[in-house]
C-alpha cells in the first residue's frame, strides 16, 4: 500500500552526516536507530555522541548494530550507553559454535518521534564520511517525512521485544509538509526470507518486466542470478535502455571479477556499463521510465534476497524521479568511465577470464549454499 509522504535524496559525505546529526538533535520524544556498520572512528564516535546528547534531553533511544559487521564497541561507550538508558542491542551476534550463515541486519535507520526517518544504504563509518581530501565511498540515502515514515517504525519496534519498548510513546506525530520536499506516493519495502517477505526483489523484478524506455541501475556488488538476468536481456530486447552504474574498485576481494565476469553477458546483450573510478561505490539505486525510483540497502544479489533483512523507499512520481535521474546522471558524468564492449574484450586476457570464472563459481557455489540453507530454514 502507498503512503504519502515527502522525500529528499541524500548522498554519502558530509551531506548524509550533518542530515544525520541533525535529525538526532531535533528528536524531542524517541528514536530508532539501525545500522549495519557503525565503527567507532572520528564519524562514529560524532554520531555516538549525538545519541548520547539525546538521551541526556529525555530522548528514548534505541540503538541496533550488526554483531557481526559492527565489530566490538569499546566497554566505555557500552556503559555510557547504558547510564544513559539508551537501548542496545547487537543484532545475531556471532559465536564461533554457532554462527548465524547469512543471517544479518543489514538496514541503515534512523527514524525520530514517527514522523522523520533517514533511510538508505550509507553505513556509519569514516570510510562513508569526507574527511580530509579523501573521497568517501558512494552511496545515498533518502530523508522521509509524512505518512510513509509510519512503516518504518512498525518495522523497528518489531526489532525489539514489547517488554522493551514499554517506556516508548505510543503516539505517532506526523508532520506539516514543507515548502522544500513534495508530497508523494511512497511505499516502504523490505526483504526478510524468515518472514516471507521478499518486497524488494519483486519490486526489482516487476519494474525490469513493466519498463517502457530506460531502468538506470546504480548497483554496488552486482551478482544477480539467471532469472533478473534474463528479465534484463528482455527488457533490452523489446527497447529498453538499460545503464548499469557499479564500482571499478570492491572492498570484497572475489566481488569484483565475479561481477566481471558477468560484463561479456551484459555486454552482449547491448547493456551500458560504466564504472565509478573515483572510490569504493556503494549505492543502490534504481530509476525506471523516470517514473519509478527506490533507493535503500538492497544489493542485486542473493544475499539480499535471501540471508539479510533489508530496507528500502520506493517512490512513484514524475518530478522526484527526474531529480535523482539528474544527480545519477551527473555521477556518471564526473566520475565514470565507460565499458565499451571491443575494448573490454581486447583487455580480457586468457588468465584474466580464468580468474573472473573461479571468482564467479565461488561466489554463485556461496550463493547458492546460503539459497538451500534458507529454504531449510
């Protein structure tokens, strides 16, 4: 069901962490916080501070990291969080007898008094964050306000068990729209393979199949198995131009020439590839028919669809899709380099394929080991 709502688009750097600070000194009654990675660098221990501050406000706070990504928090922080009364929890922490395959909290939350919510793909961490004259790695959010935002934190109080919540305000507190964000018809997603929900992967999958004219993908671990493949080659077959945004560097090691791999198929098939020189990319977003828009933490891959609870805000509305077709565009202008399909294929040595095809059987053998567990799940 579509909510209404206002939305902004919002790009990793300073940009997302002075919209983070800022939505946390404005919360006046509660807030939820969800993130995957949340370090305790210079931007974590900012944010953390943040959190802190609020709590000293009166602010209820609960806070949610992965106990798998987020590593360990100093015993400091943990009890400064804990003399504030805020709220923790490390989500499936691992223990070497048994760890959870697959089974993380890969959501990037922040949502204040059930009105406002920050929801995206950037995590919390300096590698995200522009600092000094680094670029930081290239990823985008979208700040939520109005009726949507209600989803969100159902989605959230779920995460915690009732008992827990008991000091929390019951009421939910929509705000005026603004002069600077549109209304629009906004539909929040998730995918959670325990829960049968699979909202996104659908979402995906019936926009390649309804596409008109253009789907542009920004797409970091771009691994997508034989059935949105073949969506995609159908797409293009009956006039869709398909522009494919991924990164030319990975901070996963196989990922890159796993992903490669697949370049020869796409190319083929008269898909635009480029790829993002300038940092780590790791957005998702895609652009239909400057129509459809949904950005979030959902990468194209069956990790996503099957081992990780994501989130991510589809809109639907003319004017707001061309304003982010605009800034993709603009990325892709200042920063990315085309793949043309000759060149590619002069450059793929013997060995180099030989590489990309063990990096792909070793990802797809893990893929499709996490697929089985989960169905037996």
């Amino acid at each position: 069901m579509h909510q209404m709502g206002e939305a902004k688009l919002v790009r990793s750097g300073k940009e997302f962490f002075d919209e983070l600070v800022q939505l946390i000194r404005e919360a006046k009654s509660y807030l939820h916080i969800q993130f995957y990675i949340f370090d305790e660098d210079e931007t974590g221990k900012r944010i953390q501070q943040a959190l802190l501050d609020a709590a000293q406000r009166g602010v209820k706070v609960a806070c949610i990291i992965d106990g798998y990504a987020s590593g360990n928090w100093s015993k400091k922080t943990l009890l400064q969080f804990k003399d504030a009364r805020i709220l923790f929890r490390r989500f499936a922490p691992v223990h070497f007898k048994r760890l959870k395959i697959g089974r993380r909290m890969h959501h990037k939350i922040c949502l204040i008094d059930g009105h406002t919510a920050l929801v995206g793909g950037i995590n919390i961490a300096n590698k995200y964050n522009a600092l000094g004259n680094r670029e930081p790695w290239l990823d985008f959010a979208i700040l939520l306000k109005g009726h949507a935002v209600t989803d969100i934190d159902h989605i959230c109080e779920k995460m915690w068990p009732r008992r827990k919540l008991k000091t929390f305000p019951d009421g939910r507190v929509v705000i005026k729209s603004t002069t600077s964000m549109e209304k629009l018809p906004i539909r929040v997603l998730q995918n959670n393979w325990f829960q049968r929900r699979i909202e996104i992967s659908k979402a995906y999958k019936n926009a390649l199949r309804q596409a008109d004219t253009e789907v542009i993908l920004v797409a970091s671990y771009f691994f997508p198995g034989l059935s949105m493949r073949r969506l995609m080659k159908r797409a293009v077959d009956r006039g869709v131009r398909i522009v494919l945004i991924t990164g030319s560097y990975s901070d996963v090691t196989l990922f890159k020439p796993a992903s490669k791999f697949l370049y020869d198929w796409l190319l083929r098939h008269r898909v635009e590839i480029y790829e993002w020189q300038k940092s780590v990319l790791h957005g998702k977003i895609a652009v239909v028919d400057r129509h459809w828009v949904t950005v979030g933490s959902y990468n194209l891959n069956a990790l996503s669809d099957y081992g990780s609870l994501e989130l991510n805000a589809a809109i639907y509305q003319n004017e707001f899709a061309e304003v982010v077709r605009k800034r993709v565009m603009q990325i892709l202008e200042e920063g990315c380099a085309p793949i043309a399909e000759i060149e590619f294929k002069k450059k793929s040595t013997l060995l180099l394929q030989v590489h990309r095809w063990f990096s792909y059987q070793i990802i797809r053998l893990g893929m499709r080991f996490l697929f089985v567990l989960m169905r037996r799940l």
